[in-house]
C-alpha cells in the first residue's frame, strides 16, 4: 500500500539552484546536454576544485548534505543569507551527517577536512558559493527568478485543486523519497539533467524536480527583441526576429505583460505574436487564478531543440 506525506509544500531556495549548477557542471562540464550547453561553456570556470568535491558527493545516491543546502522554509530569504546559515552550521551537525551519510568516506579530502576543521572548511565553502553564485548564475538571476515563480505559481494550482499526491504525480518524483516521508518539501530547479536530488533537513524531506524553463539559460534575449539573427540562427530565419525571441522565452509559463518587459517590447506586439504561436499549435494557454499564462507544448519544445543556435 502506498504511504504518501501528508504535508507537502513547495519552496523556492537560491542555494539549491546553485547547487544543481554544480552538480551538472561536475557531471557534464561543458559538455552538458540543452538546454544547459551554452550556460555550461561560460560557467565552467567558476567550479573550483573545492566545489566539484562538495557536488561529487552527491553522486552516490542523489542525497545532498543538509548543512550545504540550508534549512528550506516557507519564507524566501535570498542567496547571501542562505550562504551564511550554511556558514554557520553547528561543528556537530556537520561531523553526526557525515559520519553517518558517508561511514565509508573519510579517505576523502574534503570529507575528512570537513570533520577535522567543519567552521574553516564551511568558511571557505561560503566564499566558493557567493563566488560561484555571482560568476554562474548572477548574470541570469532575473530570468531565474522570474521562471521559478512561474513555475510555483503554475505547480501551486495542483496543490491547491488536487493535493499533494497528485502534485507528486505530475511531477514525477521518485517513490523512494516521497512515500515514506511525513513532510515533504518539492524545489524546482533550472540547473539539471533530471536527475532527483533530496536532503533531509530535520523532519522534512527536500526533494528537487527539473522546472520548466530551463531554456533561457541558452542565453540572453537582447532587450529590444529586434537584434539581427546571428549566422546560423534558424529559429530566427524560420519566425522571424520578434517572434524567435517570444519563443525562446516560453519555455517557462509567462504571461503577457512579463514577456513585453522582459523582452522590451510592446505588449500588444507580444500579443500578437503569442496568438500566432498559439493557432500555429507550438504554445498554449491556461489560465492560473486571474494571470493568463503561456508556454511552450511538446511541439514547440520540440521546434526550439531542432533550430536552436549551435
């Protein structure tokens, strides 16, 4: 007989974004799979020897130390202060889940470093993140952030409507991590191969999901959507420049009024293009409270992956 939690929430933290980020840096390097190439060329660089260690040892099982990954809560409190409670994990929580996660692990530099010394080590963990976190992911931290709203937004109606266990269907979560788990909180992540990854923090069980959305790592639109399309850009030959730049941007549900000010064009342009997309039968609609939200289908997933830049 299945045994589902009985408290399931959804969260966004900055931290396990960054953390997905590492782990699919450590995997793929830059040859990570799309939608994640082009980020994964340019953030290559910002994976230390320190922090390929610290995402290696998630490897094993998808299990993610709880003190790298911090306390995730209801209230959203940003990448500084998630860094600084990493930081300040008390030395006994991090040497019991150590030993008790990896017995077989203190051979490993890092994990034998971190139980000798666990304020020094988490001290330099901490600057390795922010450095990370501004060379990786700061220079797209509002497409970030705006997808991942989305994305709540769009997963909250399930919750809502149809409860957790039909949230954990849709998403496809392993049973393993979800049915004998009490609490269980869901995180969406850009930066992933779909791969599963989940902590246990107290009595609360994270478990990540791939969001939708993870297109806009490709790269970033320019303001005015009317660039002219580069050499090879056969998405942009094929739509057009405006309507390309619509459809890179849908990967994620948006609305509207987000994609114009995102995009620097006007909303009845945007409009448009969106009801074109729409009778092509590359995107749909749905409605999520009073928002009117669009995205792209299987179809225009599809259409994207084959003209994207190379």
């Amino acid at each position: 007989m299945d045994r589902r939690p009985a408290d399931v929430r959804l969260a966004l933290c900055e931290l396990w974004q960054a953390f997905g980020g590492m782990t699919l840096l450590a995997r793929y390097g830059a040859d990570a799979p799309w939608p994640h190439s082009s980020w994964a060329r340019e953030a290559q660089g910002a994976l230390t020897p320190r922090l390929r260690a610290v995402a290696e040892l998630a490897r094993p099982r998808g299990r993610v130390p709880s003190f790298l990954t911090g306390g995730v809560g209801s209230r959203r409190t940003g990448i500084a202060d998630e860094i600084d409670g990493m930081r300040r994990t008390p030395a006994g929580l991090v040497r019991d889940e150590l030993a008790r996660e990896y017995p077989q692990g203190f051979d490993d530099p890092l994990i034998a470093a971190l139980i000798r010394e666990p304020e020094v080590q988490l001290g330099y963990l901490a600057v390795e993140f922010t450095n990370f976190w501004r060379v990786a992911m700061e220079p797209r931290g509002t497409g970030l952030a705006r997808s991942l709203e989305e994305e709540i937004l769009f997963r909250s109606r399930t919750l809502a409507m149809s409860g957790g266990a039909a949230l954990l269907q849709e998403l496809g979560l392993p049973a393993d991590r979800t049915d004998d788990a009490d609490r269980l909180t869901v995180v969406p992540m850009l930066l992933t191969d779909e791969t599963h990854l989940w902590s246990a923090v107290g009595d609360r069980t994270v478990v990540s999901y791939a969001a939708r959305g993870a297109g806009l790592l490709r790269g970033s639109a320019k303001r005015d959507g009317t660039a002219q399309p580069q050499r090879g850009d056969r998405l942009a030959i094929l739509l057009g420049r405006g309507r390309a730049s619509v459809v890179r941007e849908l990967s994620a549900p948006t609305t509207t009024s987000a994609l114009a000010d995102h995009l620097g064009l006007a909303v009845s342009t945007v409009s448009e293009h969106l009801s074109a997309l729409v009778s092509a039968g590359v995107v749909q609609r749905h409605r999520a409270g009073t928002r009117v939200l669009y995205e792209l289908n299987r179809e225009g997933m599809t259409l994207t992956e084959c003209f994207m830049n190379q």
